[in-house]
C-alpha cells in the first residue's frame, strides 16, 4: 500500500519556500467535504428528476383535463 503525504508550502515574493507544514489533515478534511457535496448533490439530482417526472405526469393530465372539456363543450353546441 502506497502512502501519500502531503505539505503545505509557503513561500516569499520571490518564490523560496520559508516554511511547510504537513497538510494531510486538511486534505484528509477536504476529500471528506468533497464526498459529502458529491452525496448532497446526488440526492439533489434525483430530487430534481422526481420534481421533472411529477411536473411531467401533472402537464399529461392537464392536458387530458382540457382536451375532454373541448370535447364536452363542443358536443354541447
């Protein structure tokens, strides 16, 4: 197993690093927020396409409604 170790750099105005830290703990929190937005996003996504396949079935169903009442008031005339 492959171990990665991550450092933070900090460097002066004319690039010479004057300092690091070890980062992993930030990248280890970053990688975990990540994952989290990815799982919001996911649920979010099908939120949105239950909301579309709703929006859908409710505009087939208005449809079908105005259609039968031009029906119905044509038959009346």
């Amino acid at each position: 197993m492959m171990h990665v170790s991550y450092v933070k750099l900090f460097r002066d105005d004319e690039g010479t690093v004057r300092d690091s830290q070890e980062a992993n703990g930030e990248i280890r929190n970053f990688q975990h927020q990540i994952e989290l937005l990815k799982q919001a996003l996911e649920r979010e996504m099908n939120t949105v396409a239950d909301l579309r396949e709703l929006l859908d079935s409710v505009r087939r169903i208005a449809f079908e409604l105005n259609e039968e009442i031009l029906k119905d008031s044509d038959a009346k005339r």
